[in-house]
C-alpha cells in the first residue's frame, strides 16, 4: 500500500515531485509509525465490518481500529468479538488486501483471547490500541501482547498503540509522575510501541468540556497544557521519543456556525476550487484543516478519525511541500556536519543547520511515506486529486 494509492498513477505523477513510497506490515516499524497517517476507527459491531475494511481501503485509508471499547455499549462485546473473529477469518479466507489493521481492547485478557480464535487470520491484524494508560494500567496489556505474539510464531509482529487519555494524566497534581510512569513503561517496551495516541475526548470528559466545530483543541487550554507536556516528555527527538498522534476531530455534518470561516479563498480561487473551499466549510472540515497545521506545529504525526471524510484532509496536509523537502535536503546534506547558516534556496528565510536538523530528519521521514509535493502544487490539489480520482 502507499498514501494516495487509490488515485491513478498519472494523476499522482502530476502531483509529486518524489511520490510515497510503497509499505506493507513487514515494513520497519519507523516508516510505519509514520505512515500511519488518519488511522480511522471503526465499531466492531458493523454487520459488513469486512466489506468496510476494503471499502475504506479502496478510497485511501491505509491504518483503521476496530474498535470494542467506547465506542459500543457495554452489552455489545460479546457479539462484537464474535463479529470481528468471524469478519476478519473471511478476509483472510478470500486473501484481501488490507490497510493495516488494530484492534483496540478493553482488558489485558482480550488480546490473547481474540489471537487464538483468530487463529490463521490474526496476520491481519497489526497490533492492538490499549486505552486509559498509565504505567499501571498498561503494565499488564503489555505483557499479553508480548506472550500473545510470542504464541503465533512466524515472525509476525504485534504492535501496542496506547491511548493517553487518564484523568491522571490531565490533573495538574498527579499528571508529572503519571507521565514519568507512562515514560518508564513505554521505554521498557520501545520495541513494541507503534506509536502513542492522544484522548482528548476523554480530557474533556473530565471537566465537562466539548469543543465546537469553531475550536481546536488547542483552543482548549486545558487540553493544549496536557498535548504539551505529552509531547515535551514523550515525544523528544533525542532518541528517546515517539510518534505521538493527533486527537480526534468530532464533526462531520454542518453545524451553526459563531466565526467565520477558518478557510482563506485566494488558494482556492488561484486553483478555480471554490467549490471545494464551499463544500469543506459545509462539512466544518475548515477547522479540522486548521487543527491537522496546528497539530504538526505541535509535534504530532497522524490524526485519529472517526468518519471517512476526514482522511484526505490529514493525508493532504502531511504531504511535504517541495519548499520544505528543499530546506531539509539542505540542511541535511553531508558537507554542512559542522554547522553553520544558510540562506534558503526559496530565498526567504534562513536555515540554521544544527537547530534545525532534528526537523529535517523528521521531515524527510515524512516526505518517504506521504510523498513530496511538486514545486506548484498545494494542499488544495492534492484534496481535488483525492476527490475527483
């Protein structure tokens, strides 16, 4: 699979000045923590869960979640788990192509338990989404995926994505030995960690808190304080980091609005996309745009997603620019290792090439797996492109 995959090759030729590079399961797990891109969730009650799985792999998604936690009714597991089971055995039977595939758990217990009534079919599966961790708390699903994979053989990795989403985590008073704890845990298991995922929902569950369509979540400022310290322990470029994952965008239907549009229309008019700026705005995806920019300035990578309209959106605006791609290759090039100032080759702002090398490397990981945009393409043609394959 490869991000915009699901377009023509011609078209995507007319995009990319570097395209995406192909990735399956058995890639490193570098490049898939980066290409995890909008990992959409899925409920595992769906009666057509298999069907969905190819559906939204035909129109670009490349990681989903099937989910048995929150997202059903308490008295819904059972059935969801035979569902699942069933579901995922029958596309291993018609040997379908799939996007990488996790399933999130409740308890430690369900991971062993739902690898062997998969049987041949769990090498579909990627790993499993472990909710509410804490050191504590995710002590014990971790050790059931290690013995879980332990138990297939073959070879076939199982990766752990854990949610932060602990009231411990968001409350001031416990919140700096919860995340030194989450940081002790995670480091043990560096292996097996994909990537970590942000709960918002959950942080805003704490205080009574929804935002609206109008707001990001760093417009929340209690939820911003945690993505910061989240990212500020968690996800260093030391070495000791890892990907951490944008938070969830809520919307998808036309909501009243309070603020105007978040959306500027001279990108869209120079490339004749009102249509598209018009039909973003109606879908409240203006502010989904505006939170995936703040969301990569944040130091987040990949965005949880609960509805198919919101993918395209994330994928776009992770393709790196060719400005971009061009001050990377810069600042990383072998005869600039002692350092020292550059101008750009875009001529309009300076590249320090030590300060600047972890974002370098951190964007060329980025341009491998979402590709890098031609000298005069934008966001707004890679969403037509998308739209209109």
């Amino acid at each position: 699979m490869r991000h915009f995959g699901h377009i023509p090759p011609a078209a995507r030729a007319a995009l990319f000045h570097q395209e995406p590079c192909e990735f399956d399961a058995q890639s490193p797990a570098r490049v898939l923590a980066a290409a995890l891109g909008a990992t959409l969730y899925c409920p595992a009650t769906r009666p057509r869960l298999g069907e969905d799985v190819l559906k939204q792999a035909r129109r670009g998604v490349v990681s989903m979640v099937l989910c048995l936690e929150d997202s059903i009714d308490d008295a819904e597991v059972e059935g969801a788990e035979a569902n699942l089971v069933g579901q995922l055995t029958d596309l291993a039977a018609r040997g379908a192509d799939t996007p990488l595939l996790f399933v999130r758990v409740r308890e430690p217990g369900q991971i062993p338990d739902l690898v062997r009534r998969l049987g041949p079919a769990v090498r579909l599966l990627s790993g499993f989404v472990l909710p509410k961790f804490t050191e504590e708390r995710g002590a014990p699903f971790l050790e059931a995926l290690t013995e879980a994979e332990a138990g297939i053989g073959d070879g076939q990795r199982l990766f752990a994505m854990p949610v932060l989403e602990s009231p411990d985590l968001l409350h001031l008073e416990s919140r700096r030995d919860t995340l030194a704890g989450i940081a002790r845990i995670v480091d043990k298991y560096r292996d097996r960690v994909l990537a970590l995922r942000l709960g918002v929902t959950d942080f805003c569950s704490a205080y009574g808190l929804r935002r609206s369509p109008d707001m990001t979540a760093y417009d929340v400022q209690i939820v911003a304080g945690v993505i910061a310290d989240v990212v500020n322990v968690l996800g260093r470029s030391d070495g000791t980091g890892f990907t951490i994952t944008g938070p969830v965008w809520e919307y998808f239907r036309v909501q009243e609005r309070i603020f105007k549009p978040q959306l500027r229309r001279s990108p869209f008019m120079a490339q004749r996309a009102e249509e598209l700026r018009t039909a973003l705005i109606e879908h409240d995806l203006d502010g989904l745009l505006r939170e995936i920019a703040l969301d990569r300035a944040n130091g987040l990578l990949g965005k949880t997603c609960i509805h198919p309209s919101h993918v395209l959106p994330v994928h776009a605006l992770s393709v790196v620019s060719h400005e971009e791609f061009s001050d990377a290759r810069d600042i990383l090039r072998p005869e600039r290792g002692g350092g020292g100032v550059l101008r750009s080759a875009y001529t309009n702002k300076m590249n320090e090439v030590k300060p600047h090398r972890a974002w370098a490397e951190r964007t060329l990981q980025r341009a491998e797996v979402f590709g890098v945009a031609k000298e005069d393409v934008g966001f707004v043609e890679l969403l037509a492109a998308g739209l209109c394959k």
